[in-house]
C-alpha cells in the first residue's frame, strides 16, 4: 500500500526541466510538425496525434482521414505517443505472454518503424513510395538541416535517407520531455510532494484491489524496482472482446473483421491471438477523446462502464440479433469469441449478477484516473 505524504499548503508542482534537444532530435521535432511530409500537404505526424490529447487523437471520431484529399478512413484510432520510450521490441515472455511491438497490433520494432508506417499508409499520409518521401524532404525547409546531420549526399540513397527520417523522428520522441514528461499529479504523490484527495485515494485503491477493479493487473500502478515510475501499462496484449463500431467505414461490410495481434505475418497461424490489442498506457486517459482501437467509447465514464457491465449486463453493449438474442462479441468471428478474456477480474461475472464496480466506485476510479493528467500545477 502507498503512504502519500501530506499536501503541504500552497504547494505547486515543479515543472520539468527544459532539455536540449539534439541535433537529431530537433531534425526530427521539425518533421513531426511538417505536413509538407504527405501527400495531401496537410497532415502531419502531429495531425493524429495532438498535445493536447496526450498526443491521442484530437477528436472523437473513431478514425482519421488521410490520404491525398484527406478523404480515406482510417481503420484504427490514433494510439497515443506518450511514454513508449521503455517499451521493447515485440517478444514473448518467458510465460509466453505477448508483450512489445509498436502500433495496436506490435508490427513494428521500434518506433523508427512506427514512424515510418504512416508516411506511406494510404489512408494517412500517402506517399506513393519512399521516393516520394525523400522528394519532400529535398523540398522541406529543413532540407539543409538534414544534409547537414546526415551528409550533402544522403538524399541520392533512397533507402538511407528514408531511414534517416525515420530515426530522426525516434530521436525526437525519445528526447522530448513533453512525451515522457512525468509531470502529473500522481507523480508528485509518488515524490512525496503532494496527496490525493479522499476520492482519488478511493479510486487508486479500486484500481489495485484485484477482486474489484484489477486494472494494475495490466496497467501497473507502483514504481518499478530500480524506483522508475509506474508506466501505467506492462506492453502486454489483451482481448476484450470489444462492441462493433459501425462508425469505422470498413466495418460496412460485415466480412471485415479487425483481427488485431494475429495479423502480424508470423502471428497468422495462431488463432488464440486473434482479437489480441495492444495495452495503451493510462497516463493522460482522461484527455482522450476515443476509447480502445476502434474508438467505440467516447467517455471515460462509458468505457469503465462497459469493462464492469460487458458481461452483467451484455444488453447494453451488444445488438440484438433477428432471433432477439443478444449478439455478444460481434466485432469478431465466432469462431474467435473463446479468446476473450472471460477470466479475469471483472470479467468474471455472470449475466444478471453485481458488476464488479458500481457506479459510485467508477466515479471513483475516474478521479484517480485523471491525476495521471501530465502538466499538474497544483490544486
């Protein structure tokens, strides 16, 4: 259990300390910023992924639009760039549990990888080819900036200088203080410069206790043991078997199934990963506007709700079928429906019984939840 030293009167949080920046990773902060980058000329790195969000998305509709006239849909909500600096390459554990990878279904190593997916995506930033991109860089007002970095002939190999971008735009992330800032309320907890309120303690110890909330069985709570702050996320991957959102355009077609872990090349045959997503981090949760991959919830309030009722009161997630029976799962096959996650808490429960949460311990949980806000001055 924390001990949470008194909130002295009149204290205010420090705010981080300015770092400078690398050549490279200044290189790349010019790059995330410039929607010369895309086909379109008007999206960015930063489109789909706002400060102000938690670098999420900066809306609430459950995809974006890309593409040359920022008229093609996404597939998947914007995930969020904060705090990936510790994550790893994608592995199994020594348990076998999937754990790693970048994206919502971990195809990407690294996140130079990641970078460099949304530069020729077809629904994002559209470039026909790396060729295009290196033109656009040749074109870009930081042009001189990147001769300098990485040599006057770096633009003539197109491999490299795309690789080039793509580190650049890693370094960045990396490096950037806003991105891995630590700055929230519960962090000066942590650093026994503040408490939380009554409410907020509440909700911390809902969130821990694994026969109610059990969130920190996947999105850990407490320092690490070399003292790093908690990440509120273990990079793992989970099946939740998630409601339908006929918001997403590909989802017109009842065919279409996002499949998620199990469409990384070599994951293809192993159907128990089918339906799998990625954990995000839950510092800045309270700042989105889309909940899950496919964005169907648009509160937090609506996505704790769901957790604790998906399977107590299943009616009020899922349609009803032409037989009137409630179509649980219906964003995958049915053949898929065994691999969520029916076991843990509070997945545990049965129709008809208490959900793990009520109401008034979700508004709880919600509290505590929004003192992982990043940029706390203070209450």
């Amino acid at each position: 259990m924390l001990v949470f030293a008194s909130l002295v009167a009149g204290c205010r949080s420090q705010p981080a300390p300015v770092e400078q920046l690398s050549a490279e990773a200044t290189l790349g902060e010019k790059a995330f910023n410039d929607p010369a980058l895309s086909a379109s000329g008007r999206m960015s790195c930063a489109t789909c992924h706002a400060p102000a969000f938690g670098q999420a998305s900066p809306n609430a509709l459950a995809v974006q639009f890309g593409g040359p006239e920022l008229n093609q849909p996404g597939l998947r909500t914007s995930q969020p760039l904060r705090y990936l600096a510790t994550n790893t390459a994608f592995h199994f554990d020594s348990e076998g549990k999937a754990r790693g990878g970048f994206f919502w279904d971990g195809r990407a190593d690294s996140m130079a990888q990641q970078a460099g997916g949304p530069l020729l995506s077809p629904f994002e930033m559209a470039n026909a080819d790396k060729a295009a991109v290196v033109r656009k860089i040749a074109s870009a007002a930081w042009a001189a900036d990147f001769k300098v970095l990485y040599g006057a002939d770096v633009l003539n190999d197109t491999d490299s200088a795309f690789d080039k971008l793509t580190l650049a735009l890693q370094r960045f992330q990396i490096e950037d203080t806003v991105k891995r800032g630590y700055t929230s309320k519960y962090d000066e907890v942590l650093r026994q410069r503040a408490s939380l309120t009554v409410q907020e303690a509440r909700g911390l110890h809902l969130f821990n206790d694994p026969a109610k909330g059990n969130c920190a069985a996947c999105h850990t709570s407490e320092k690490g043991a070399d003292g790093s702050p908690p990440l509120f996320t273990d990079f793992s991957y989970d099946n939740l078997g998630l409601p339908r959102n006929p918001e997403i355009p590909a989802n017109a077609d009842p065919k279409y199934f996002d499949l998620g872990l199990c469409k990384r090349a070599e994951l293809r045959q192993r159907d128990e990963l089918c339906g799998a997503f990625k954990v995000p981090s839950l510092r800045n949760v309270a700042q989105r506007q889309a909940y899950f991959h496919n964005g169907k919830f648009k509160t937090l309030k609506d996505a704790m709700t769901f957790y604790v009722e998906r399977d107590t009161h299943p009616e009020k997630w899922y349609p009803r079928g032409p037989d009137g029976r409630v179509q649980k799962f219906n964003d995958l096959p049915a053949r898929y429906h065994r691999n969520v996650n029916v076991s843990e808490v509070p997945y545990d429960r049965k129709r008809g019984e208490a959900p793990a949460l009520n109401e008034a311990e979700i508004e709880d949980v919600i509290a505590f939840l929004q003192t992982l806000n990043d940029g706390w001055k203070g209450d």
